[in-house]
C-alpha cells in the first residue's frame, strides 16, 4: 500500500446529493400515499408508493467469506456452525490486534522501505461469514471456483505490453505517464461490476422512482444510474467504466443487464493464476445482477457474469447485503492527487538511475 497512497483517506463531508434529487424526480410525481408492506418468504417488507419493492437505504456487503471456496475444502460447499464460528472468531481475533496499541518506533525506517498505510480505524472491521454459510460467493461452477481461463485470455495476459503494465501498476518498474496507473489511483473508478467487498467503503445507497434505481458506491462516490423504462443499451462501441445497465422487475425482483465494460472488475479477489485483476477483460463481457428485498434488513444480491472470450463458461454468485445506519460521507479522491504525482515522480528517479546504471557499465 505504500505507492498507493491515492485516494485521500480524510473525508471531508456529507456527499452531495442534488444531482440524485434531480435525476430521481425527472417525470415522476410521487404520490404521497404511505407505502405498501410486501410478503416474502414470510418478511413483510415495505413498497414504494408506486407498488415496487422498496430498495432504497444504505446497505454494505462485507464479508470474510471469499470469491473462490479455498482448495483446501475441495467439494465442501457449506461451512459447518463450528467451522463458520472458529472462522469469525479468527477475525474478531484480527480486528483486535489491528486495534491494540502501536508500538512506539525508536529508530527511523530505512530509506525506501515500507512506510505503511491506513490503521483500522480505516477499515471496515467485518468479522461475519454469509448468512448461507456457504464456502465460497460463488455457487456455479459447483467447485466454487472461477472456470478456466480461455487460450485467447491466456494469449491477452501473457503479453508483453499486458505484463508491462501490470508491473508499472504494481511498481515493479515505471510508469510512463498516468494512463499506466490503475484506475482507482487515478480516482476514475473502483468498485466494478459486480461488486465485491474490499477492505473499506463497502456500502452502498439505493435510490429509485418508477423510471430509475440509482446505486450510489462509497468508495470513489461513483453513481449507477439505471433506466427502468425499456430503453436500448447503449451502441457497442460506446464504452463506459460502469457500462450500460438496464433493468426491469420480474415479480419482486430488479434484474439489471450491464454491457459494454472496459473495465476490470474483479480485483483482488483473483486468484493469481488468473491475473486478470490488473487489466480489462474482454469487449463480450456481460452481468447480469438480481437484487430482492428478502425483509427489513437483508438485501439479496445475486449475479452471473458472461465473458466467454475470457472464461470458458459463465460463472454465478450470491453476496447478500445487510442494511446499515448512514450517513455515507463523501470520499475524498481526486485525479492528480499527491500520491499520483508522487508515484510518478519516483518513476523518473528510477528511470534516472536506471540510466546511471547502464553508463557505469559502458
């Protein structure tokens, strides 16, 4: 984390919320009628007053059970109640080391070694596997895992200008300019499609009239804005980082259609085999995501995602999302930040003494 220091951690405000207000009230008159509770699975939950399931709050997806069900628990798809409890109580053992008292340091850090980053008061302090307890968000393909990676994939990350820049991302060797940096360092984009929980900011705010829901992410304050209405997708060739989402209802469920990507969208959560975390899948990508109001304080999310440039089959997941108290606070990240232009600047100096090297060796 220490060449990462690009998003300024300190948050300076409420996020500003008029250009939501906005987009929720074009053409809409929202009667003032008090919402309807909707049954299921035996939860009443509440409807707009237009009669959709009512989405809206703030919800966080946090938790400690990974993508991928580890090797190590072969077919195993569900945790036992022993297993899932020593899991949390291992976390719970974690957050509270993160939050003893710090060692006093006596003596300075060597020069160019780690400085650190955030402390846990920074991070979000989940310590719970999913309600399903479920080895793994990933229930198809049956192992838990993702599916093979297709030749043409293999092909696409195994080159040398792809293998470049992930070692520029990851401060192996420098960066020519800022186009080689990752997409949250230059505070363009994030979270992806879908969205899977990272070490902070992992909540989300619905808001939805009867022509739109719009998904407001924490982190990198980015903003999904999902027509209701019917429309087409956008052109093929008009690429967007949060691409283009349509949704419709089937019954009690929003189901959104997202295409035209350019976007990695997996991070962190790749195993390394499939270094597929540090550059854009292919043009074929398409997520679909299914949100349900399951009772007052469980929003399930469930997703399937199609790449078959990139995997050899479509691959599907379920993360469930807990309702949390607000506010989101508006999360300080700007493009040019000091993390940027020091990262590059280090960049130039490796670049100086690169050149020094090879004249020493003439």
């Amino acid at each position: 984390m220490s060449k990462r220091l690009y998003d300024a951690t300190e948050r300076r405000g409420l996020q500003r919320t008029v250009v939501l207000v906005l987009l929720l009230t074009v053409s809409v008159s929202i009667s003032p009628a008090v919402a309807q509770p909707v049954t299921n699975a035996g939860q009443t939950v509440q409807r707009t007053p237009w009669g959709d399931p009512d989405l809206q709050g703030i919800w966080n997806n946090f938790t400690i059970t990974p993508l991928e069900r580890p090797a190590s628990l072969g077919d195993q798809e569900f945790l036992s109640a022993e297993e899932a409890a020593a899991l949390e109580q291992r976390a719970v053992a974690g957050v509270a080391r993160q939050n003893a008292p710090s060692e006093v340091r006596t003596e300075p850090l060597p020069v160019g070694g780690d400085v650190g980053a955030y402390n846990s008061f920074w991070t979000d302090q989940g310590t719970r596997v999913v309600p399903t307890m479920r080895t793994s968000l990933i229930v198809d393909p049956p192992t838990g895992r993702l599916p093979a990676l297709t030749d043409e994939a293999l092909t696409r990350i195994t080159s040398t200008e792809y293998r470049r820049l992930a070692d520029a991302k990851d401060g192996r060797v420098p960066a020519d300019g800022p186009e080689d940096m990752g997409l949250s360092e230059r505070c363009l984009w994030y979270r992806g499609i879908p969205s899977f929980p990272t070490g902070y900011n992992n909540n989300y705010q619905f808001f939805q009239n009867q022509e739109f829901v719009i998904i407001l992410q924490e982190h990198i304050h980015d903003l999904r804005v999902i027509p209701l209405d019917g429309r087409p997708h956008l052109a093929p060739h008009v690429r967007q980082w949060a691409g283009s989402s349509r949704g419709h209802w089937e019954g009690d469920t929003l189901v959104v259609e997202t295409t035209n990507l350019r976007t990695p969208f997996i991070r962190r959560w790749i195993r390394p085999e499939h270094s597929l975390s540090r550059g854009d899948l292919s043009d074929a990508v398409t997520v679909v995501e299914r949100f349900t109001r399951v009772d007052a304080e469980t929003l399930a999310y469930e997703f399937t995602v199609t790449d078959l440039k990139t995997w050899t089959q479509p691959w599907s997941g379920s993360l469930p999302m807990a309702r949390t108290d607000g506010p989101i606070y508006e999360f300080a990240c700007h493009e040019g930040n000091y993390g940027m232009a020091n990262m590059l600047a280090g960049s130039r100096a490796d670049d100086l003494a690169g050149a020094a090297d090879a004249s020493s060796l003439r």
